[in-house]
C-alpha cells in the first residue's frame, strides 16, 4: 500500500502538512474529527484515507488539501495516482559521486536519473545502512549529482547514511592484485630445476 501526505497552505501562503485528527465539536454540538497541520512535520497516511479526506476536508471543512507522494513533491489527482501504486523505476541511469576528506577519500553514493523530472535524485531505500530504521526519509533532488550527494551529508550524515566503497576502485586494486600475483608467478623459480639446467 502507497503511503503519501496531505498538504495545504497556511494564511500566510507556506505549505502545512497534515500531522493528526483532533476531536471537537461543530455548531451542533457534535464531535468532529478536526485535521491539524504543521508547517514542518509530516504524517504519512494511507492512498485511500488521502483521497477520502481531501474530498472530505474540502466539503466539511473548506480545507484545499493536496495529496503529494513525497514531502515536497508535486500535487497529482485521480488521474495521476496511478503511479503511486508502484516503486519508482529502478532502471534510472545512475553515477557514483566519490567523497573527499573527513577520511571519506574512496567512497561515496550512487546517485539517480529521472528523466522524467531531468534531475539528480536519491532514496534513502538506495542506501544500504538506512532501509532498515530509515526508510520514512524524503527523496532528495538536485540540478547535479554532486549538489545530491551534499544534501545527503547536511540532511543525514554519514552515520546514517554510510557511504560505500567506490566500485571502481575495487575492481582496478583487484585486477592489479591480479596482475602482481601473474607477474610474480612468472618470475618465480621452479623448484626442482638444477642450477645446469637454466639456459
């Protein structure tokens, strides 16, 4: 099941995100459920209670709320939520963008492509050490690939999210251990050849 927000925007034009319901009472004298919002918190609820409220806050309560995948994202309605029902495609070309000092040289993150937006992107899911306590983490956009990989280390450090080894620079030290172990086995001496037998 999608979890997504509910957004509106406050009088003074800031966008507000839905965070609980609190009871109190209409002109009646009845009980309602009341939605409260806050201009940094969110909730993640439910596609089906987002779609149910935001006809029913608008009707009851004159509330505009939008329905957003993301904490920041863009508003959709009925017609493009279909996607929410689906991971975001994994297939999105990616880069490694290498780190440097604070003793990081040689690991960095794997950074996204979304053609569809033409910006740089990562999942705290495409982070190994977040999936399993983080995963509620927004996705973080940018323009280049490096300006992501910064807003990884302002908005969730490296001790949430671990950067990983280079994949490259794995490969290259093992193909030159490869190529020293070759190199030294072919200048090694057979042991059972006698000193007359060398040409």
């Amino acid at each position: 099941m999608s979890l997504v927000y509910l957004t509106a925007s406050t009088p003074t034009g800031a966008r507000a995100w839905f965070v609980a319901l609190d009871s109190r009472l209409d002109k009646y004298k009845r009980p309602v459920q009341f939605p409260t919002f806050d201009d940094t918190n969110a909730k993640q609820v439910s596609l089906e209670f987002a779609l149910d409220a935001r006809e029913r806050w608008r009707k009851d309560f004159g509330i505009n709320v939008e329905v957003t995948l993301e904490k920041y994202g863009p508003p959709f309605d009925e017609k493009g939520s279909a996607p929410l029902l689906t991971e975001r495609p994994v297939d999105h070309p990616s880069k490694f963008v290498p780190l440097t000092g604070g003793g990081l040289d040689g690991r960095g993150y794997f950074i996204h492509y979304s053609p569809e937006r033409q910006k740089w992107y990562c999942r705290c899911v495409d982070i190994e050490s977040m999936r399993a306590e983080h995963r509620d983490r927004e996705t973080l956009w940018a323009d280049k690939p490096e300006d992501v990989a910064n807003k990884i280390l302002e908005l969730w450090g490296v001790k949430i999210a671990v950067p990983v080894d280079d994949p490259e620079a794995i490969a290259r030290k093992e193909q030159e251990r490869q190529q020293a172990q070759e190199a030294q086995r072919r200048n090694q001496t057979p042991r059972n050849i006698r000193p007359g037998d060398r040409r």
